[in-house]
C-alpha cells in the first residue's frame, strides 16, 4: 500500500512530488476553493487498500474498520478541539440491503482512537443517487444535487462545531462536497474531511 503524507496540498492532502515552502494550495484548490476546510485520506486506493475497503463493506470485518482507524487518526493532529466526527450517509435503500454503514464503523473507531463525540447521522442522505464511479465529475455533481439533508434537530447539533466527515474512499470529492457544503449552510464553523482511500 501506498501510504499518504506531506509534502501536500495543505487543502486538500494531494501528494506533490517535491517540498513546497509555506501552506501550498494545489492547482484544483487555487482555481476552485473546496467547500470543505481540509482533507486527509491515509493511503492511496488500489491494490490491498482496495480489497480491504471491499472485505470492510461487504463482510462487516470490524477489525479492518479499526486498522483503517488507526492509520487515519495521525492525519488529525490538530484538529479543532470541539470536532465532531460523523460519518458520510447511506440511502436507507442500500443501508436496508447492506444492513450497515461501513463509513459508520470506521468513524465509531476514529471518535473512541481519539476521544472525539461521534454523531452516526447528523447528516440524512434522502435521495438514492446512481453508482458514481463511471461518472466525469461534473455528472458526478449533479447526481448528488440535493441528495443530502438536515433536520432541526440536526441543524442544531452542527451550528457553531467543527465537524469532521468520516468515509472509506474520495474520489472526485462530489460527495464530501455536497456534504460540506449542506453542513456549512446549516451553521457548522469548520468541516474536516477524512478518508482510508483516495483515488490518485
């Protein structure tokens, strides 16, 4: 596995091939500013990191949940003190299929690793959206337009917190975008994101 670190985008964690002075903005970064505050993914995807999100999805493996935990949590050193870890939501189509949310599993791990709250739903996914990997990503976007929402009592939970998204993979990022951005509208201060994977 390809194990993710500095140098990088100080945005959004994209590995530069050189050390760049300063807090370096990548090229993505500098012509469209992120909705989100700041990403980390631990490894890159491929190869076992893969088969590892797949056995983590599919056969509830809990250790594998914890593994990627603790790989993830050096990516946090400083984050905000009242940060509130909560995972990417499932549609309760495919959570009702699956049975469970393996970005939930994940981030259980990451709060009790580093002693953070953990909120399993302070975001609702109300629109099943089609497989996104075949997608540009600006298909990739629309596709995720309004499939997010909040509640009050939710919108109340987030006003005024860091919060810090928790999922398995970050592919074109329309996701944690979408995420993000609801989360920010609805009041919350700061929104980290941090993934096991990230497709390079």
């Amino acid at each position: 596995m390809r194990f993710l670190s500095a140098p990088w985008c100080h945005c959004c964690g994209l590995p530069f091939e050189h050390e760049v002075p300063g807090e370096p903005l990548c090229g993505a970064c500098l012509a469209a500013p992120p909705r989100f505050d700041l990403l980390r993914s631990a490894v890159a995807y491929g190869g076992l990191s893969t088969e590892l999100v797949l056995k983590l999805k599919y056969s509830r493996a809990l250790g594998t949940a914890r593994m990627m935990a603790g790989h993830m949590a050096r990516l946090l050193p400083d984050m905000p003190d009242d940060a509130l870890l909560t995972p990417v939501p499932l549609h309760w189509t495919r959570l009702f299929g699956r049975t469970y949310n393996q970005s939930v599993l994940i981030g259980q791990a990451l709060a009790s690793r580093l002693d953070r709250p953990f909120h399993p739903a302070l975001l609702t996914r109300c629109k099943r959206t089609p497989p996104l990997r075949a997608m540009g990503a600006k298909a990739r976007a629309r596709a995720v337009q309004g499939a997010f929402a909040m509640t009050d009592r939710q919108k109340a939970l987030a006003a005024g917190r860091a919060i810090i998204l928790v999922d398995d993979v970050h592919t074109s990022g329309a996701t944690t975008s979408a995420c993000a951005s609801l989360l920010k509208r609805n009041g919350a201060r700061w929104v980290g994101v941090v993934t096991w994977a990230r497709v390079l």
